[in-house]
C-alpha cells in the first residue's frame, strides 16, 4: 500500500478531502503565479514579531519554524496541499525489511549556503542530532530510529526498532532539517545548546535563501542562496527575488497601514476582522490559505502557580466550567468576522485521525453549577498572557473576559512582548494564555505529543498528565495497523475532551495579505512560509 506522510494512503486522502472542503468554509488559497515570474529585486514582508533562535532541533515556536523554512531543507519535503511528501534533499525512498529499514538516496550536487557541499555525513549526523532524546521537543518524531548508517556517499539507511507509521511525515518536518556539521560544530561553545545559539546567529543551510543581516526585534535580511538546488518555471535556480527583508511591525493596525501605504509588500496574520476591508481594496490581495491552525487559551492545570498562590484551574470542573460559558459561535462571529469553525478536538479537521467531540457547547447554567460543585460560587480572579499590539488575541481575551463575567469568574487581561510573553511560557510561570497551534507534520503525533503527553513538555508547559493518555501516545508511535492507531488517537481525544485542559475555541485559515505586484508566495496547511517562487513586478 502506498504510503502518504507516513500515513496510509486513506488517511492521506481524508487529510486532502478536508483540506478541499475548506473553500466552502469560506477559507480559500488564491492562485497564485498570474504574471511572468520576474528575477531579481526585494520583497518586503511585515511579521508581528521577531524571530527568537534559528535552530531546528531545539525550536518549538512559529516565529521561527516559518523562517527556518527558507533557510534550511529537510531529506523530504511537504507537498502543497500538506497532505503528502515529495523528494527533497532525497530524491527517493524505499521501505526494506517488513518497514523496519528506510533506504534514502540524496541529490547529487547540493552545497550548503556557503558553498561547501552537502556529504552524506552531515545528513548522518543532522539525523543523530534530531533523534537524540535529550535534544529539544521533539525527538520523539524520530525516536524509532536506532541507526543512521552511511551506505556509500550517495545512500543513508535507516535501521528501525520497530515498523514506524510516521517516519516520512517526520523526515518533512523541520526540526530533521539537514546543516553543515563541520560548521555547526566549530561554533563556540562546550555543549550543542551553546554551539547551536552561535550557529544560529548566522544559519547556514540549503534553502533557498541566507541570513545575512539581522536587527533584534527590527528586522531580518535574507539573500539568495546561489548554491539553491531547485529550478524556477524559467529553468533556472530558485528563489527569484535577490532579497527578502523582514519588517518587524508589532501592532497590526501599523502593520497594515504600511502594507496599503506601499511600506511593504505583504504582511502576516492580518486581523480576521480586517479580512473583508482589504478583500475590498483594489491594491490589495487578501489572501486566505486552507490551514491547520486551532485557537485555544493554554490552562495552568498545576494546584499551585509560580508564585506559590493556589489555582482553582487545577480542578477539572473548573475546567469544564469555563468551556461551557464560552458561546464559540458567537466568538467566531465577532472575532473572525465569520471567517472560522468551532474546536471540535484539539485537533483540526485537517489533521489525519481527527475524530469530531461534542465539545461543550455554551451552557451558562451548567457552567455555574460546575463552578458551585468545585467550590468557587461566587467565582475567582485569574489572568491570561496575550501579545501586545495583536487585535486578535486582544479581541478573544476581552471576549472571553466578558463571557466569564457572567459566571463570576474575573480575568486580567497581561499584554506582553512577544520574546517575554515565551520566556514566561517557557517557564510555566502563568495562570492562562491566548495560543495558537499549527501542525508542522500531517500526522497526529507531534500536536499530541505538545498538547498531550506529558513526558514531552508537560502538555503545553501546563502540567495537565494522563497515564491513559501517556500510554496510548506511546503505544500509537509504533501501531502500523491503520484500524487499531485510528481507535487509540479516538481515545486519546475524547479522554482530553473530558479533562478540559484548555479552553477550546476555533480553527481558522492561514489570513496573509499582499499588494498586487508582490506574487508566489504559498503557505501550505501545515504554516510552512514558502518564499522560495515569490516576486516582484513593477
């Protein structure tokens, strides 16, 4: 049986089913390419913050995955519609011993950014450093490897414990992203998380662009890689443009005043309640691409918070208290300008083995007697961290704010930095937050692995644990029968849906804006910026 993203080939064909019905959601990715592909010139896209650190194994946040995109190549690669893998730094595979090995073979004449040629032994040890368990969150993705061998300077061969379900998918996701290990390791530094916060300030990959200036928290310069493998429409190497410049522009009102102004190009993540403004604006193309992407407050679900206070969001019926008084559609509406569908998982629809839960439709009642039982009638005061200067998560956490009002529950509102507003996450040191997520791999693994399993990163740094959970998580990274891991991730999810550990709220498309003359950019489902065909005409 043919195998998608390291999914059956059923499984994939749901995932590219869903990612088809979205146009009739009202969620649709333009087409893109209208005029001629033109060579050379700048774009200049506005982000709502900066990058943090350009490392793919360490890294969980999408400021920087959607970045590192552009500057590094993985062995295989997504396919537009996120639902499948093509060739990429491999040009083919081959499963080989009842799926216990993985047989790649590498494109000839690949160079790193600098030059210098990509060799089979910085695939090895790229590979190595991704599956090494206590290296970043995500090892897991490739912990069924036991062996990466050097075949003969064109072969890798990978050695199995066991049949893995996701192994492709996971070799077309970032964080198994191939760098050069001679520089890697010559970076200062005694230990790799040093080595890679030096690599990081000046990447070298073989994407299609490089790193060549960057501004803290101004902005981020990248030149073309005259190294790139890939060929344009014109049969000659990507990318077209000569420079692609970062703008960092934190408010989303200046962001867009720049974007109509001429300022800049394109812009990210515009304000849903914008949408239908510049759909109306004759030099604008708004686009909405067909996504992964689920909005959620992140619950602390410790009895205690950092600062030593109690915290009544350790009580599961507190929990599922603050979720019925939540009128989601009436969030969508308001919010979203319509442009969204309810959280019926933790999951998207998008996402293989999603199974749809009856998730706690608006109950104010039922909410108040949830509240009464844990002991918190006369309801309590807590706070939600929200980035400052982003409409978006300002208009979902006053809404929650006043829609929590009603069951007696106060919440402060903690405008904060993007670079601050992580730190604090990171340290689990806050009550709530407004989130986002995005699958990075079209499987069920990595976002259950972050939202779920414990052992990772305490379940979205929430400490929220389920031994069943936890077992179930395990069990489905080595369950190759397509019917038996489809019933764990069922279980999986309706054993969260029960325990609440954060407020669900909506999925929404992918809302990037652009003036006319700026064409080619693609973000597929799974949030990958692809800046590699864009341009700009005159």
């Amino acid at each position: 049986m043919k195998t998608i993203k390291g999914l059956t080939r059923r499984a994939g064909l749901a995932l590219a089913a869903s990612v088809a019905a979205l146009p009739m959601l009202g969620i649709s990715g333009e087409a893109q390419a209208a005029s001629v592909p033109v060579r050379g010139g700048k774009m200049i896209f506005g982000r709502y913050a900066d990058s943090l650190f350009l490392d793919p194994v360490l890294n969980d946040a999408n400021v920087d995955i959607w970045v590192m995109t552009n500057l590094y190549d993985t062995l295989l690669q997504p396919t537009a519609d996120g639902a499948g893998v093509q060739p990429g730094l491999a040009t083919k595979w081959a499963l080989e011993d009842g799926g216990k090995k993985l047989v790649l073979t590498l494109r000839e004449g690949v160079k790193f950014a600098d030059g210098t040629p990509m060799e089979a032994s910085d695939v090895k040890w790229s590979l190595d450093r991704a599956r090494n368990p206590k290296l970043g969150p995500w090892g897991d993705l490739v912990g069924s490897i036991t062996d990466v061998a050097i075949t003969n300077p064109s072969t890798i061969t990978l050695t199995l414990k066991t049949p893995d379900p996701t192994l492709l998918a996971a070799l077309a996701t970032f964080n198994t992203a191939i760098l050069p290990q001679k520089l890697f390791e010559a970076a200062a530094g005694a230990t790799d998380e040093e080595k890679a916060k030096a690599f990081a300030e000046k990447p070298v990959g073989t994407g299609p662009f490089r790193l060549s200036e960057w501004k803290r928290e101004v902005s981020m310069k990248l030149v073309r890689n005259p190294h790139y493998w890939k060929m344009g429409a014109d049969g000659k190497a990507l990318p077209y443009l000569d420079e692609l410049e970062f703008q960092i522009v934190k408010d989303d009102s200046t962001r867009l005043l720049k974007l109509k102004a001429g300022e800049l190009h394109g812009t990210e993540l515009v304000p849903l309640t914008r949408v239908k403004e510049l759909q109306a604006d004759p030099q604008i193309r708004m686009e909405l691409w067909p996504s992964t992407r689920v909005v959620y407050l992140s619950m602390n679900n410790r009895p205690k918070l950092k600062d030593g206070s109690a915290n009544p969001l350790s009580n599961v019926k507190v929990r599922q208290a603050l979720n019925y008084a939540v009128n989601k559609d009436a969030m969508i509406a308001i919010v979203t300008q319509g442009q969204g569908v309810p959280m019926t998982s933790y999951m998207s629809r998008t996402t293989p083995l999603y199974v749809k839960q009856d998730l706690y439709k608006v109950d104010v009642a039922k909410a108040k007697a949830l509240l009464a039982e844990a002991g918190f009638a006369q309801g309590f005061e807590t706070s939600a961290m929200l980035v400052s200067g982003n409409q978006d998560q300002l208009n979902i956490a006053t809404a929650v704010q006043q829609m929590w009002a009603a069951v007696g529950v106060k919440l402060k509102l903690e405008p904060l930095d993007n670079a601050s507003l992580t730190k604090r996450y990171r340290a689990e040191d806050f009550a709530m937050r407004t989130s986002a997520w995005t699958n990075d791999i079209a499987d069920p693994g990595q976002i259950t692995s972050y939202f779920a399993y414990f052992p990772n990163i305490g379940s979205l740094h929430t400490g929220f644990q389920n031994d069943r959970i936890d077992a179930l998580y395990k069990a489905s990274l080595e369950e190759i029968d397509p019917a038996k891991r489809a019933a764990q991730y069922r279980e999986i999810q309706e054993v969260y849906a029960a325990q609440a550990p954060i407020l669900f709220l909506f999925e929404t498309p992918y809302a990037v804006a652009f003036r006319k003359n700026a064409e080619g950019f693609v973000q597929i489902p799974l949030g990958n910026n692809l800046f590699e065909a864009a341009y700009v005409t005159k």
